[in-house]
C-alpha cells in the first residue's frame, strides 16, 4: 500500500533539494507535484486542494533551521499535515457496556464477516474479554456458517437462529444470550448492503435502534478507492456510525481512501485489516500511517509486535546460554517461529526504516523459512544441540533428509555462526555500557 504515492512524494521533495531557502516560487513547484500525487493515489480532490493549501501556509510561515534543509522540513510539515489529516491520534473502541454491543455494517463484500471474527480474537487474546459473534447476515447463504468456520478456529462462540430470518430478533435474543452466558462483548454481523436499496438500510436503522450499540463500525474494502469514501458519507448520515475499518489494505491499493475518509465523514479510522490471517489486523495510528507513506518505516509497530511474542521467561533462559557461548539451532529454530507469529514477513521488513523502498520489487514468500525448517528437522537431537559436530557425512545426511544440497546446508551454517557471533557482541556491548554506567 502507498508505494506509489511514496514514491511520488519523494520525487517532488527533491525539487527543493539544494536550495537555500523555501520560497514561494518553489513551494509552489512541490505542492504541485504533490497534489497531483495525492490525485492520483484517489485522494479525494477537496482533500488534496485544502491539504496542499495547508502545508503551503505552514511552510512559507516557517524558517528553515540551521539543522534542517529546505526538503528536510517540507517532508516534516507533509508528515504533521498527513497525520492530522488521517485523525491525528488513534481512537479506541467503545467496550464500557455490560455487554457492550459492537454492530457492523458496511457495503456486500467489504469483509464485515473476517473483520467480525478477527476484532472477536483482538478483544479475546489482548483485552481478555469474553466475546460472542452474532450471525445476523440472514441473505447470504453462507455468512452464517463462514462465521461459525471462524468461531471454532478462534474457540469464540457463535450466536444463530435456524429458519429464524429477522435480524432484529436475533440481535435483541443474542444479547439476552450474552447476559445468562457471561459475554462481555457481542459483536453482530449484518448483512452487506448498497446505500441506495432503501429497505436495507431502513433494516439496518433498525436493528440500530432496537439493541442500541456502544460502537457502529463501518466496515469498507479500501481498494474501492474513492468509492468508499463515497459510501461512507452515505451510511454515516443513516447510521452516524462511530468508527471506520478500513479492510485489505495489504492488496494492490492507492490509498487514497485511507487519506480522505476522515476530511469527508469527520469519523475516525478505528482499525485496518492487514492480510487474510485472523491475527492481521491493526490498531489506525495515523502518525504511523504518515511514517510508512513517506518511507519512514514504522519501528514502534514493528517493536509491540515483537513484545506480543515476547516470553521474558524464554529470554532469560536464551540469554544465560548466549553468554555461555551455548546458542544452538534449537534456540534458532525458536527464534524462527517467534517472527513467524509476528506476520507477513515482507511487511515486517518494510516497517525499517529504507527497507520499504529496497524490497519494492523483492517478492518474500511467507514461506521464507520453510527450506531452513527442513534443514534442521533433519538434524538429529545430538547435531542440533552441537553444531560444531556436523561434519561431511552428517550434512550430506541432512542434505538429502531435508531435499536441500550440501552448499545450502553450508549457508545455513554460516548464517547461524552470524548470528550467535552478533548475538554475543551485543550482549557484550551492554555488558561493557553498564559496567562503564557504574
């Protein structure tokens, strides 16, 4: 997502390289160019005029500092703006209710159902909270049992009525259900339906009206572009919902919906969905957003995703053998499926600083670490304790378990030697700042 825009924006940036000082003539050139880069990214054209008359105002208003070029502060005042623009600080979801009710709607297709079923194991794995998922989507054949697939995976119950097609009924019978069962939260699913089929959205109203939610979330595929931003005006004014969810915004996307929706509806960006996986989604931090489309990356995601996998138990135990020179491929193979946990691999790797912009055309397969898995799956308890013991015969031995050659058995070799080698001078480097602290 944004690599085009990114790009783009840094193109235009460079029109002030060199240059003394911002001027109007110059700032002029930018904003040009980076209006146009919003246009085409499907800002909405309001948005991208008062955007760039914004920046134009804050930059000519502004002088440079002695430590910062001209390009150097027009990318920090695009940033501030860009962040301001998207809702300037996260918003969290309403959960104060006993239960609290969360109500979806949004467009057929904009993946209301997967959404439900991923903030259902958000709220159960980091907010300890016992949800129920309601299956109010009475007209798709299979949303119901989609949602029950996704219940059992997620081990979430799953609130239904057979042959029962009101939805209003369901979600009223679903909250009683809640309240003899101990659910903090129920989240109902509902049917996806167009903003102008006026007896769906009367429905929706409706339902709205009878369970009286803590939280409407309107849920919108953001490759729709500046459709979406569309649709969302229009049920905001039905429903005047609470939050957007903004779905696949891991596919071949502009953006631009991400960047207009909250200067049209005036609602924040609650949570963005990441990938097909039930873990792939995250909190909207706007100020992150405007990291990533400006090729900052995104290190303060990138660090909690890493705390979530986090077991301080674990690292204890990997530090006291590190320290004793004792690292082996059964603490590698650990460390492997500790980042496996963390996500799509390729996303990771842009959320660094450059990164981004260097793995543009690199395609990393979430498989990336299958042919190592089966190099050391071929290693014997013994050889994985030792590695300093695998000689010629044992890697041919493993070479041919794992269907990999000797050379790639010999690679992995030297990557793991790197990185116990890594491992210990930055234990060491800490070792010798303390001990200069004290």
């Amino acid at each position: 997502m944004f690599e085009s825009l990114s790009e783009r924006l840094e193109r235009s940036f460079k029109i002030l390289k060199g240059q003394g000082k911002i001027t109007e003539i110059n700032v002029a050139e930018t904003l040009k160019d980076v209006r146009k880069a919003l246009l085409d990214a499907d800002v909405n054209y309001k948005t991208a005029k008062t955007f760039t008359e914004t920046v134009k105002e804050k930059a000519l208003g502004q002088d440079v500092l002695n430590s910062l070029k001209p390009n150097q502060l027009m990318v920090k005042i695009v940033h501030d703006e860009l962040a301001e623009l998207m809702g300037g600080t996260s918003v969290d979801i309403n959960l104060k209710g006993n239960p609290a009710v969360i109500l979806m709607s949004g467009l057929q297709g904009s993946g209301k159902t997967t959404f439900s079923g991923k903030l259902a194991n958000m709220l159960k794995t980091k907010k300890a909270k016992r949800p129920l998922l309601v299956a109010g989507d009475v007209y798709r054949p299979a949303a119901i049992e989609q949602l029950k697939v996704l219940g059992e995976q997620l081990n979430i119950p799953v609130y239904s009525e057979e042959g029962n097609k009101n939805p209003i009924k369901i979600a009223e019978n679903a909250i009683k259900y809640a309240k003899q069962n101990q659910n903090d939260v129920v989240i109902v699913d509902t049917a996806g339906r167009l903003a102008v089929d006026e007896e769906m959205m009367n429905e929706i109203e409706a339902i709205k009206k009878a369970v009286n939610p803590h939280e409407i979330l309107f849920v919108v595929d953001a490759m729709t572009g500046q459709d979406a931003v569309n649709t969302a005006k229009e049920f905001n004014d039905r429903l005047d919902f609470d939050g957007v969810v903004l779905t696949k915004l891991d596919g071949d996307t502009r953006g631009g919906a991400a960047l207009s929706i909250r200067s049209v509806v005036n609602k924040p960006i609650k949570f963005v969905g990441t990938g097909e996986k039930m873990d792939a989604l995250d909190v909207f931090h706007p100020s992150r957003m405007a990291d990533r489309i400006l090729g900052m990356g995104d290190i303060v995601s990138l660090v909690e995703r890493a705390q979530e996998q986090y077991d301080e138990e674990e690292a204890r135990r990997l530090q006291s053998k590190i320290a004793k020179n004792q690292f082996d491929f059964n603490d590698f193979i650990s460390q492997i499926q500790q980042i496996k946990k963390m996500g799509n691999i390729k996303e990771l790797a842009s959320m660094i600083p450059g990164m981004g912009k260097a793995l543009k055309d690199v395609e990393i397969d979430d498989d990336a670490f299958k042919g190592i898995e089966a190099i050391i799956y071929s290693m014997t308890p013994y050889e994985r304790s030792n590695p300093s013991a695998l000689n010629g015969s044992r890697k041919q031995r493993i070479a041919t378990g794992s269907g990999t050659t000797v050379a790639e058995v010999n690679r992995l070799l030297k990557q793991f030697e790197q990185t116990s080698k890594m491992m210990r001078a930055t234990m060491n480097k800490g070792k010798m700042k303390m001990g200069k602290r004290r």
